[in-house]
C-alpha cells in the first residue's frame, strides 16, 4: 500500500510517500501502527482531529476500512482557493 | 466544462473572452478570480502553494459536476494554480456560463465555497521572518453549510 503525506504531516514525518505492508483494518488502526513505530509519526498524528484522510484518492474518515484500498493520504484540511 | 492545474501563470481577461466567445445561449458571464494578497504585519515574499497530483484534479472536476447538477448552466470553467507565486499574482479562478445570472453567480460561489475546503491544496506563507502553513478557517468550513 502506498501511504502519501503532505503539508506539516510531510514535514514532520520527513518524506512525501512510502510503501507500506500493513494488516490493518482501519485507517485508525493503520495510524497506531505507524505511531507505535516512530516517535515522527506520533508528533504528525499527535491530534487525529487536525487531520484529514483520502483512500484512493477520495476523501474518508479514520474509521473506514482499508480492505482492497491501494493509495491512503494524510493531510492537514485543506487551504485551497 | 474545463479544469485545469497548473504551475504557470495565466491571463483571467483571455481565459473569460475564450470562454464567452461564440455563445449565443448564454445570458450571463460569471468570472471570479483569487490573487495573492499581502496581508499581516510581515511583508509576504511569496505563497507557496502544495497539491495532490490526480486527486486533485478529480476533486476539481467532481465540483464543477455537482454545480452543473445543482444549476441550469451552459459552461464552467476552473483553474488552480500550484507553486510559488509572489503577492499580486493570480492563484485561481472560476468562471460560468448560463441563461440567467442568478445561476451563473450562485455556481460561482458555489465553486468557490467548495474549492476551499475540499480540493487538495495547501498555502505555505513565505514571509521574512520565515515560513508557515496557513491553517483552514473555521469560516470556509461553515460555509459550505449553506449550500
């Protein structure tokens, strides 16, 4: 799966994209993955509520499943305009 | 219907004369266009602008599909710029095309309303004293509730 960042969550976890195998149900339950592995993870998903997520390129929410889902982005809300 | 993002810069007078041009089943022209405005009491050296390749152009297009659903209009048009881009420039802009004005204004607000908060781009403010993510008001949000 590749999982993409942008904006402050980029800059605080340091790269635009990386490939990732998971088990994880969940978009939340990929995030505690992430966070429970480096300490850069958790200051970028420090508040969920901050954050926005998009599976395939669609907005989602943190509790939609991951099942058959090839591309997950995290960002901050968007500023666009 | 056209969206297009874009790195260079483009000529709001022109886009709109292309867009209007040649129709005769339209009563009412609608433009907006958004520039880079030097706000603050830092002086802005630039605003930098962050985007979604792909899922932005989706979101784009899904927006000016919702507003031909939502409005009887005969033509929309919206661009987005990314990149770095220096006060004075212009950022985006949207345009519709319909019988009636009140269509033609409302799409445009409408797009302009959605644009904001639910298309992947993201303003980095290069002032001085340094940079900064702008963060999303609180306004843009409550705004789409009207529609």
């Amino acid at each position: 799966m590749d999982v993409l960042y942008f904006a402050w969550v980029r800059e605080r976890i340091g790269l635009p994209r990386e490939k990732l195998n998971t088990s994880a149900q969940t978009v939340s339950d990929l995030v505690d993955e992430l966070v429970a592995r480096e300490d850069r993870y958790a200051v970028a998903f420090a508040d969920r509520s901050a954050l926005r997520v998009a599976l395939d390129q669609e907005l989602s929410d943190f509790d939609a499943r991951l099942d058959g889902v090839r591309e997950v982005a995290f960002f901050p809300p968007m500023t666009g305009g | 219907m056209r969206v297009s993002v874009q790195e260079a810069p483009f000529d709001p007078g022109q886009e709109v004369n292309t867009f209007a041009k040649g129709r005769k089943d339209v009563g009412a022209v609608v433009s907006f266009t958004g520039v880079v405005r030097d706000t603050g009491d830092e002086a802005l050296h630039a605003m930098e602008i962050e985007h979604y390749p792909g899922m932005t152009e989706a979101a784009l297009t899904d927006i000016a599909k919702e507003a031909q659903a939502r409005w009887s209009l005969a033509d929309t048009l919206v661009i987005h710029r990314y990149g770095r881009l220096e006060p004075g420039e212009m950022i985006m802009m949207v345009a519709t095309a319909a019988r009636h004005r009140k269509d033609a204004f409302e799409a445009a607000e409408f797009l302009m309303d959605y644009l904001k908060s639910r298309a992947p781009f993201w303003k980095r403010e290069v002032t001085e004293k340094g940079a900064s993510w702008v963060a999303a008001r609180d306004e843009d949000e409550d705004a789409l509730s009207r529609w």
